[in-house]
C-alpha cells in the first residue's frame, strides 16, 4: 500500500523546501514536486516535455491527463510506502480528477492533505524575492496567484468534509513550520503501521 501526503500553498508557500526537508529527516518517505516531474519531462525535450514547457512558462495549468499520469506513474514507480506531493491539486478538476484515480487504485490511500498558509503579500516577497528563472516576475505571479486563489476555498472543503485536511501557518521560519509538518506527517505514519 502507497501511503500519500499532498502538500498545497500558494506560489512561494515554501511547500516544495518544506516537503523535501520533510524526506530527507525520514527515510521511509519519497518527496516529488509536481513541478519537477514536469520540468523533467520538458528536460527530456519531448514533444509532451515542449507542450507542459508552453504551459508553465505562461504560469498555467498544465492539462489534466498529462500531471495525474505523472503523479500516478511515480507514486507507483516509488520503492517506499509514503509518498509526499507538494503543488497538487491546483483547481478543482485537479482534485476530482486525483479522487476518481485513487477510487481506481485502492493500492493508493491519501491520508492528508496540507495546506502551508500565507498571504498573498509574503508569497509575492518570497517569489519576487528569490527570482530563479522568468516565470518568476510580477505579472507572471500574479496569474500563478489567482490561478491558485481560485479553487482554494472549494479544495479546503472538500479535503475538509473528507476528514484530512490540515493547515499549516507558512509565516514563520522554515525550521518552526518543517517540525509542526513533520509531526503531521510521523504521526499518521505511526497510526498506520
């Protein structure tokens, strides 16, 4: 049995430092970014690779099919039973495209989803701040923040009513909000064994 954490915030949440730190403390668990599976693949220089490049150096979504077949494809391809996934699920279709997935392959249980929290504000600080590559100017955040403002409120509800959603302040220090995750995270590992 997969075991999988998604981890969500918005562009510049620190999700993806968060998740990877969260890995390397516990052995027992995998860390993908959705980002690096698909900047992977354009890397490879694929005709799917130059489709998600349109996609992402725009700020936008990339086609649904094409980030579950991913995300399904290394959660399955991982030799351990925890998976983390930070940058999933992005909108609505996202989410109910993952649900209907995971309904098929009961070898796939997802047993929390969270959220690091920030405002908009910091995000933008942090994300103009950092400045790695072209999509990250104001105009570009902008359209990545409203992309991620959007579905947010139904995403929260959903996971909500599911009884796994957790939310985590992403306004402190990296060291404060990696402990309170890690705890998440250890706990439900030891609750499931």
């Amino acid at each position: 049995m997969k075991n999988l954490f998604l981890i969500i915030g918005a562009p510049g949440s620190g999700k993806t430092t968060d998740a990877s730190l969260i890995a390397q403390m516990n052995q027992s668990v995998t860390h993908y970014s959705t980002g690096d599976l698909l900047r992977a693949e354009v890397a490879s220089g694929s005709e799917l690779g130059k489709t998600i490049d349109g996609f992402i150096s725009n700020g936008n979504l990339v086609p649904l099919e094409i980030v579950v077949n991913a995300i399904v494809s290394a959660i399955k391809n991982t030799e351990n039973d925890y998976i983390i996934i930070d940058g999933y699920p992005r909108s609505v279709e996202q989410m109910s495209k993952l649900d209907e997935v995971l309904k098929l392959n009961t070898d796939i249980h997802l047993i929390s989803v969270i959220e690091v929290d920030v405002s908009e504000e910091v995000a933008k600080d942090r994300v103009l701040g950092r400045a790695r590559g072209a999509d990250d100017n104001e105009e570009v955040f902008k359209n990545r923040m409203k992309v991620y403002l959007e579905p947010i409120a139904a995403i929260r509800k959903f996971y909500t009513d599911k009884g796994i959603y957790q939310n985590i302040n992403g306004e402190r220090t990296v060291e404060e909000i990696v402990a309170d995750m890690n705890e998440l995270i250890v706990k439900a590992i030891i609750k499931g064994e």
